[in-house]
C-alpha cells in the first residue's frame, strides 16, 4: 500500500494539459477546445483535458481502423499479444502510486479503496486476459467424413469503449484488455469529470510496445464525443458503463448507423436481505454499511436497498448505525478517510435532491441527509439511511449513485423475494443466511447478474459481472467477456 508521504508528494505534481491519445501519441483536439478538470477534494482546477469533437472521434477511428487492417496486432500470434499486454500490466503496477492519486485527485474515491480497485485491479486484468488469450482454440465440429467443419474466432475490427467516472480505470480494463487480448484495435471515451487515467494507460500501452493506432484515447463530453462514437459507421460494437438513459441513446445510434453491437453494464437498485439467522449480526451491519457508503455510494453494485427480518430489525438498525457512524468521511487523500469525496458538485446536489423528496414522501432519517466538510470547498456528503421506506418511493425504485441507504422490513422469505425484485434493475444483490436452503432458495429467486452470499462485493476477475433486466446485458470480466469481442466463422469444407 502506498504511503502518506508519496501520497502528500503526488497530490502536488503538476498535470497541466492533457491532450487526446491517438495514432501512438498524445495530440490537440482539432478545435484546440479544452475542459477544465476540478477535484472534488477541495472544488479547485488542477488539470484540463482536450475537448474533442466528431472530427477527433472519426480520426480516432481512422487510426484504429488502419491499425486493424494492417493486422500487426490484429493478425499477430497471440503469443505476441500476451507479450505485450503483460509488460502493460507490470509497467501499470511500476507506475501504480501515481495512477492512484491522480484518479483520485480526478474523481474523489478514498484512495484506501482507488489504490486496489483501480490501478491493481486494471493491472490485474490486463495480465488475466494477456494470459488467456493463447490458450482458446477455435473448434471442429462433429460432421460426415466428406466434410469439415471449422468454427474460428476472429475478432470483431474498432471496438469503442465508454465508461462511467466511478473506476474508470477498473472499469476501463475489463473492457480494453479482453477487446484488444482478441486482436481488436480500441478507441475509448472516457468520462468527462475523470479521463486522466486512462489517458496515461495509453501511454504505457505504448511503452509497453502496443503498435500505433490499436489504443486511441478520445476525451470530451458523453453528448459530443460519445455520440459521435455510437454514431460511427466504422465502429463494429460498442462496450458501454454507465446510466440507463446514456444505454438507450448507444441502441439508437446503432440502429440509426451500421447496427453495430452494444453492450450494456447500466445501474441498480439492488437488495441486500439480512434474515434473523445471519450468521453473525454485527459483521453484516459492518459489511452491508461499507456496501452502500464506500467510494460515497457511487458503486454500481452498491446495496442500495436494505431488507432487514423483523424480528431482528431492532439489532440490526443498532448494528448498522454504529458502524456508518464509525466510517470517517474526509479527504480521500487521507490513508485515515474511509469515505471521500462525491466525484462532484452536480452529483452532490443530485443526492441531496433524492434525500429531499424522501423526506418528502414519508421516509425517516435516521443518519445523515446533508453536505458535510463545505469548508474545504469539497464535495462531501454524509452517509445516509433513511427507515421506513416503500416499495412507492423514489428512493426504492430510482438508483441514486450516492450514500443513500433504504431500509425496509420483512416478515418472509416469500416477501423478501417479492420486495427484492419488486424493481426494473437486477445488478447485484445479497442475502444473509446461515441456512444452505434458504441461500439457494435466494440465489435462484432473485433477477440479479449476481448474488451475493454472507458478503457483499469483492468478486475478483474470474467471475462475470452484469445485470438482467434495465440493469443491461453482456458481462464483464471472465473468460465469457471475450465472447462480446470475438465473432464465429464457419469454413465447411468439401473432402470430396
Ligand atoms: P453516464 O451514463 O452519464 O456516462 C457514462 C459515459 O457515457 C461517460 O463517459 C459519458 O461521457 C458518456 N456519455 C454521456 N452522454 C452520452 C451520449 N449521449 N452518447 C454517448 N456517450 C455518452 O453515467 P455516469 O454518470 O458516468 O456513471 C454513473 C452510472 O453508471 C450509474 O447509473 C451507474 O450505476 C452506472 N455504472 C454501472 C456499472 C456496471 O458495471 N453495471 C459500473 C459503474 C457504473
């Protein structure tokens, strides 16, 4: 783990301006337009980003799109690949301290949990798909003697990648590192409010010796330069994080272009139920508390909902307030916050309008509801649980994306399943048991891409994650995330 110290020296270095990554080097948007990039530490300008516009989006895809045809990553042995992809993961671990703070000065996350979830994470991923890639074979399927039928996978040309402010750069690699492991050539989108890490992943990707064009780096606003992606005839699909209405409009574009494929990881609302006979109380209040609050909510797997037995509700409530009031909020620059910054001030403020119509509609506050730490200029929020809410309010049916917690009681397993899927989302989900039956029971009853059992989150690479329902389709992470950037074609061949 890094450091007060190189924590204090990083958080000082100048970044200045960044400008677009495309065709192996960094370049100006063709306008020269620049973003201002603020920190939600402390809502002070520290960097500017390259606007860029459908021009920089179609020179991004020119490049990609040679890079391709001329095959000298596309067509490589996939033992070159790995290659190169290993020496990005080892150079992205090299440089994890400075990916660390600098995604954290971008977008706020306490770097307790930015240091392992973004720059390891993403090294990580690199490295597992780096050494997946040479060991998938294509198939031969079982026909008559006279013939032969091959099924090879080939990969799929320009894939566009657009990600949410919360991990970019976790989020980030589970898209790129399998897209290009496949031999396709990549152009990323990053979110406006948080591009800087992948800006500098590109350039170790170059280092690393990844053949100019392959990984181009578009940054700019979602309405202009993501448009402009999801728009592209040259594009071939699209892996798309974030909001469910952004998901939408990648369907229209590709309906009104060259139906490329899309791919969606959209947002939740998901439960986490706590039955009486939880194996330990007091450990599911502390775990179910750093579910909803870490990284100030903006988690899409968040347990936003909470479904706690009656008959331990009481304990529990006791349990769950002691521990958020436990979690120091504070500057996320501090190895001693355990919460840090809203990524921004336009979150916070949407936040705090959901914690208003809750009041509004009858729910109890029972901790937190309001900005805290306003002296440092920061966006900060307190962690927040409101009591008695129905399935009828906004806060049950609409996600928030901040540190807002409601809780509900049940009497039944039956009525849990009813509350738990009583929602248009199915991202994740928990239960608390120690009965084997009744876990099963849940695993299988509840519409969610994931379960979790006597935990919440911490599922590593080797396990997919998606939703069901409005929470999209397509999985990240896996060996089954290298389907989405693959295709199947079929030689059947004549033996005479
Ligand atoms: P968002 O949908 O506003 O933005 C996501 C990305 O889309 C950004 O890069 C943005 O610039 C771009 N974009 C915006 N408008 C666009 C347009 N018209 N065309 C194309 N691209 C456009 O989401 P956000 O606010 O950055 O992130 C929060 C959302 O992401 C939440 O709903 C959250 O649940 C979801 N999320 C989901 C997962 C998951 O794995 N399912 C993970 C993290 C976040």
């Amino acid at each position: 783990m890094i450091s007060q110290n190189a924590i204090d020296t990083l958080r000082k270095v100048e970044i200045g301006a960044r400008g677009l990554f495309i065709d192996g080097a960094q370049t100006d948007a063709m306008k020269g337009a620049k973003l201002t990039v603020t920190s939600p530490i402390d809502g002070r300008p520290f960097a500017s980003i390259a606007d860029g516009n459908a021009v920089d989006v179609d020179r991004a895809v020119t490049s990609a799109r040679k890079a391709f045809e001329k095959g000298s990553w596309s067509r490589a042995a996939p033992a070159f690949r790995k290659k190169v992809l290993t020496k990005l993961a080892e150079l992205v671990e090299k440089h994890v301290d400075e990916l660390a703070v600098l995604g954290v000065r971008d977008n706020g996350t306490e770097i307790g949990m930015a240091y392992k979830a973004e720059p390891l994470s993403a090294a990580g991923t690199i490295r597992y798909y780096a050494e997946a890639i040479d060991k998938i074979y294509g198939e031969i399927a079982p026909t008559a003697d006279n013939v032969l039928g091959l099924i090879h996978k080939e990969s799929l040309g320009v894939v566009g990648v657009i990600v949410p402010w919360n991990f970019p750069l976790m989020i980030g690699a589970w898209k790129i590192a399998p897209a290009l492991a496949a031999g396709n050539c990549v152009v990323v989108k990053p979110p406006e409010i948080a591009s800087l890490t992948l800006l500098l992943l590109a350039e170790l990707a170059s280092v690393a010796g990844l053949p100019a064009g392959v990984l181009n780096v578009v940054t700019g606003r979602g309405a202009v330069t993501g448009e402009a992606l999801g728009l592209h005839m040259d594009v071939d699909a699209i892996a798309f994080t974030g909001s469910g209405p952004v998901g939408r409009r990648l369907l229209e574009y590709s309906a009104r272009s060259n139906l490329k494929r899309v791919f969606l990881e959209l947002g939740g609302k998901s439960p986490n139920i706590v039955f009486a006979d939880a194996p330990d109380l007091k450990q599911a209040a502390v775990v179910s508390a750093n579910g909803i609050f870490r990284n100030s909510g903006q988690v899409c797997v968040a347990g936003s909902r909470l479904l706690v037995q009656a008959s331990v509700y009481d304990r529990f409530m006791d349990e769950l307030l002691a521990a958020t009031t436990r979690l120091k909020v504070g500057d996320p620059l501090n190895l001693t916050s355990d919460v840090g910054a809203v990524s921004s001030a336009e979150q916070l403020d949407k936040n705090l309008g959901f914690v208003e119509r809750a009041t509004a509609e009858g729910a109890r506050l029972v901790s937190g509801g309001g900005r805290i730490l306003a002296e440092t200029g920061g966006s900060y929020m307190a962690p927040t649980i409101f009591e008695n809410v129905t399935q009828e309010m906004q806060l049950a049916r609409e996600e928030v994306f901040g540190p807002v917690l409601g809780v509900m009681r049940f009497k039944t397993e039956e009525e849990a399943v009813r509350l738990a899927n009583s929602t248009v989302y199915g991202l994740a989900s928990a239960v608390w048991t120690s009965n084997l039956s009744t876990a099963h029971r849940m695993v299988r009853a509840i519409n969610a891409g994931v379960v979790h059992v006597n935990t919440y989150g911490g599922a590593d690479i080797t396990v997919p994650l998606g939703g069901v329902k409005q929470s999209g389709f397509g999985r990240d992470k896996s060996m089954h995330a290298l389907d989405k950037y693959t295709d199947l074609k079929t030689a059947w061949i004549s033996l005479g």
